[in-house]
C-alpha cells in the first residue's frame, strides 16, 4: 500500500486551442483522499484528470506520479472496440495478466513444435519459461480471475446473459459500467472518475457511492450531482477562474463555507477600500498644501505612498457571476387535470414494458417520474407527445394544455440548422432581438452562426432550455434535463421551475435536483408505477417504511383535487423560501 502523496501537480501551466485554461496551479493528492472536484464547464477539471493520467502534457510545470502509484482513469466517454463483448473487454482489465496469458499461450504453442519438442535442451528452457509464467500468474491472482470478473461485472448489474453481448448493444450508461468493472477489478492507487454517474440510474448511482466509499485508494471525482458529492466527497476542491480552493467536507460544506469566505472577502475589501481612499486622499491633500513646495509634507505623502504600494491588496469577490437568465411562464393557464392516463400498455417484441398503467397530473404539481435505465420512462413520454403509439389504453392532455418537451439526447434540435436558426423557428425576431436573447443563455453574437452540431452537451442543453422559454407551453416534458449542466446552471434551473406557473413532469436520475423541485415522485417498475406523495427524500423513507410493512397512505380519487392544490401550496412555499 502506497502512504503519503499519490500525485502532484506543481507550477502546471495549460492551455486548449491557444486559450489559457489555467496558470501555475499546483495541488498534492494523498493516498486516502476522496476528492471532489467542481467547477464551471470548461474550466479545466477533465483537462486535469487527463494530466494526472498521463493522456495529457501540460505546457509547462510538472505532474509528478510516484513509480509505485498505479492510475486508473475513466472518461466521460469511455472508447471501446465496439465489437467485442462485455466479458471480454473486462478480462482486459489487467494488462499484467493479459500479458502473461498471452505469454503462457505462445510457450505452449512452442511445445508442440517439432524443432522443439524433439530438442531436448529447446524444450527444458521453453518448460522453464512457461513454469515461471504460471507461478507469476498465480502469485497475481490469475487463477481465480475469470471468476472475480464476473462476480464484478454481476454486481454492477450485468445479467449472465448480458456478458456476451458486443459493446455495441449497450447504452451509454452500461458501457461506462464496463469501463468501472475494469477500473474495481485492477484497483489502482489512484482512481480519477470524470463525471462517471453520467447516464447512470438511481442502482448504478448508489452502486457507485458504495464503490468510492470503500475504495481502498485515493479517489479524484468530477461530478455535477451534488446528492453523490454529499455522500462521498470529504474534500471540494474547486477550479475557478483558473484557481484551485481546497474546502474540508462534503458537496453541503463546501456550498456553505464558500459563501461565508466570499462574505468575509467582500466585508475586508470594502474595509481596505476605505483605508485605501483615506490614503490617497491624504496623499493629495499634503502633495497638494502650498503647491506641493513644503518638504515636510512632501516626505510624509511619499511614506503614505511607499504603505499604499506594500499593502496586500484584497480582490474583489465575484459574488454573482453571469449565469443563464430563464424566466419560465405559461401562455394560458391550462386544464385543471392536465395530464390522465388510464391502463396504459405497450410491448416490444413481445417483453411488456409498460402493463395497464395509470396516471393523473393536476395543474401547477412538479412530478418526478424515476426508475431503472430502460424501465420504460422515455416510451411513456414519446406516448404522451403522441410519437409512439401505444398498444392499449388512452392518454388524455387536458383540451387547454400545451405541451414543450426537453429531450436526453437534444432529439429536439436541428444539428444541421445554426443556432440563430434554431432560435428563430420559435419566434421572428430581428439580430438585436435574437442576440439579446443568446446573452441570456451564455452565448455570443458570434455563437449565432455555429452549426447545432458543433455545441458541446452543456450548449445544447441551454438551447433546448431556451426554445422552452420561447414556446411559453403550460406542461413541460423534461427528460434529464441537468445531465449536460454543471452545478450553477442546474440551480438556475430550479430557481427558474420554482417561479414557473405551469406543470412539470420531469424524468431525472439527479437526486439533489429531484429533493428541491418535485412534489410527488412516481416510480415506474416492471412495468406499473408506484406513487410516493413527496421529494425524493420522503420517497426513499416512505419506500422503506413501506417494505417493513408499515401502513401506506393511498389518494382515494376523491382526494385527487385536494392532492394537486396541496402540491400548489408547497411550490409556492419553495418560492418564498427554498432550502438547499
């Protein structure tokens, strides 16, 4: 086991495309840390993980890894041959082992040689060879390793069945789950994780912090869900304006103590402002007394001058950065019942995935829809925006609800069409008008003319939350909307839901965001779903009251009015005062 320092970066200086992403950062890793590193989309956090693994050389500084320190790293984007298996991608996993079987196979096809079998000194050395092999492969747990790779990839959640399939069959987020299975089963002293909860559901997720937290190694983590850097984070460090800053704690700890640092920061600047203007005032003031002709004056307004240039200036605090400016609102108010499905049903080569289902949504209530990867949440919405029929069963949209939909994948965009196109497909405006409206969402007059195609996840993403705000629809269809953001952007969101006076249906794997939007959580599970009255927190201990056997309340359907205006109340509630 390593102790002390698993990776350095001293004086590390990098750019991206001729732009300085970071200058003379330094920062240590210890062998037991758990590590979360936060920050803006674009400051640099991938591009450091990418220097500590090696993938990148900064421009100029060090990365120093001690040479007994093994790094595992996992991108955001994990490359594979597609055409391989899952088992025999994850047998890869050991580069030593791989090596040493691959050893023990070319020995054994040397013994069946004729030139050397029938050479006896030949044979003894290729005997000798091939003995070393295997005592090297058993020492490194060669034997039972077959084993131990599929006990790991069995508790990821991969099926026997599964194991294979090509890689080219699995979904974004299996694929990810393959690249951790290799990563758990080597065990790296150093393990740099870029955003691995991306495409995750809510088993991979806790799956995930259960790794992390019995981690034998150090374990670096960017992450935008801040329900997981809550759980397993003891350290937030941050990469800000090209600055690293250490906090001691969790994801809530940080949030905190980085607000009172930047309280304190602004209460010292404004009191050394003050000295600052007493100084230089007195500094013109004797410069200024008999036209600056008295030499005693002259030398005390020099001594004040030589104070002013020494003193250790304090920056200002960047207490309200410039974030996306969403302003949510429904064009008309809408049905009442905005949303009523009644036995519900839909199959796929004969497996149902959806199996008599029944849902209401009221007017103005925030339902959370969760459950596994492929449980079938995206059909039922592709059902509801009429895009996939379903085998049984009606769905009714209130006659005055209009519907806007926020897609995972960005379905909704044109990649062909430019982003000022894209924009004006839901509203005529002139360039002044369109670029106003750009500045709200981070972009430049410049962006305008860029290809949908040629944004990144997190541009996308604001473009979709733009067209929402343009279509002005009383029931938003959100599907992952925070996947793409990073942790300003999302809260943003939030804010800009809270104040929205329509309904909201959202399918989401993000926790923390789920706890301070929704009202009601509805679980859909082999195909049924199951209602839990409340946040994301009410649900996990209703969900575990409720496999003890306790009692479980249920909404008779005279109490379906009375549910959706409690639901009303308690979004007007988070409006006047929402804790995070």
């Amino acid at each position: 086991m390593v102790i002390g320092t698993v990776a350095r970066l001293d004086n590390v200086t990098q750019y991206f495309g001729g732009q300085l992403v970071f200058e003379k950062l330094s920062w240590e890793v210890y062998h037991d840390a758990r590590v979360g590193l936060v920050g803006p989309n674009g400051a640099g956090k991938s591009t450091i993980l990418k220097m500590f693994a090696g993938v990148d050389e900064p421009k100029s500084g060090g990365v120093f890894i001690p040479r007994a320190v093994r790094v595992g790293y996992l991108p955001q984007e994990p490359e594979f041959d597609l055409t391989r298996t899952v088992i025999a991608e994850a047998l890869d996993a050991s580069p030593t082992l791989a090596a040493l079987e691959r050893e023990m196979e070319r020995l054994n096809a040397q013994m069946a040689d004729p030139a050397i079998y029938n050479d006896e000194r030949k044979l003894q050395r290729v005997l000798d060879l091939h003995a070393c092999a295997v005592a090297e492969f058993e020492d490194k747990g060669g034997l039972n390793f077959d084993n131990r790779v599929r006990a790991t990839l069995r508790g990821l959640g991969f099926a026997d069945a599964s194991l294979h399939l090509p890689l080219a069959a699995l979904s974004g987020g299996q694929k990810k789950l393959v690249g951790l299975a290799k990563l758990l089963i080597e065990q790296p002293e150093l393990l740099l994780l870029d955003e691995p909860d991306n495409h995750l559901d809510l088993n991979g997720k806790t799956f995930l912090e259960k790794l992390i937290a019995d981690y034998p190694g150090a374990v670096v983590i960017v992450s935008h869900d801040r329900y997981l850097l809550d759980i397993v984070a003891e350290e937030i460090v941050e990469l800000e304006d090209g600055a690293l800053t250490h906090y001691v704690g969790n994801y809530s700890e940080y949030a905190f103590e980085k607000k009172q640092r930047l309280l304190k920061q602004q209460q010292m600047f404004d009191i050394q402002q003050r000295e600052i203007q007493r100084l230089q005032f007195s500094i013109r003031r004797l410069m200024g007394w008999n036209a600056g002709q008295s030499e005693k004056f002259v030398r005390r307004a020099r001594s004040m001058q030589k104070r002013l240039d020494r003193m250790d200036k304090v920056d200002k605090p960047r207490l309200e950065r410039k974030t996306m400016g969403i302003a949510l609102a429904a064009n008309k108010r809408g049905s009442n019942k905005t949303l009523e499905i009644n036995t519900l049903c839909k199959a796929f080569g004969g497996a149902e995935v959806l199996r008599g289902l029944d849902l209401q949504v009221w007017h103005h209530e925030r339902v959370g829809l969760i459950g596994a990867n492929g449980a079938g949440k995206s059909v039922l919405f592709r059902c509801i925006l009429g895009t996939e029929q379903p085998d049984l069963g009606e769905i009714k949209v209130g006659p005055s609800t209009t519907i806007a939909y926020y897609a995972q994948e960005h379905q909704t965009l044109d990649f062909d069409a430019t982003l000022g196109a894209e924009i004006r497909k839901h509203r005529a405006m002139v360039d002044r008008e369109l670029y106003g409206l750009l500045g709200r969402f981070l972009f430049t007059p410049e962006d305008a003319r860029k290809k949908i195609t040629q944004l990144s996840g997190g541009e996308k993403a604001r473009v979709q939350i733009a067209k929402l705000m343009l279509q002005g629809a009383n029931l938003l269809l959100l599907d992952e909307p925070t996947n793409n953001l990073d942790i300003a952007s999302s809260e943003i969101l939030e804010d800009a839901l809270a104040d929205y006076d329509g309904t909201v249906l959202v399918i989401s794997h993000d926790r923390y965001f789920l706890d301070n939007v929704v009202d009601r959580i509805v679980e859909l599970e082999q195909g049924v779903i199951t209602e839990y009255l409340g946040n994301y927190t009410y649900y996990l201990e209703e969900k575990a009251r409720r496999a003890r056997g306790e009692p479980v309340y249920v909404l008779a359907d005279d109490d379906d009015e009375d549910a959706a205006e409690e639901s009303a109340l308690k979004t007007r509630a988070r409006k006047t005062g929402r804790g995070r």
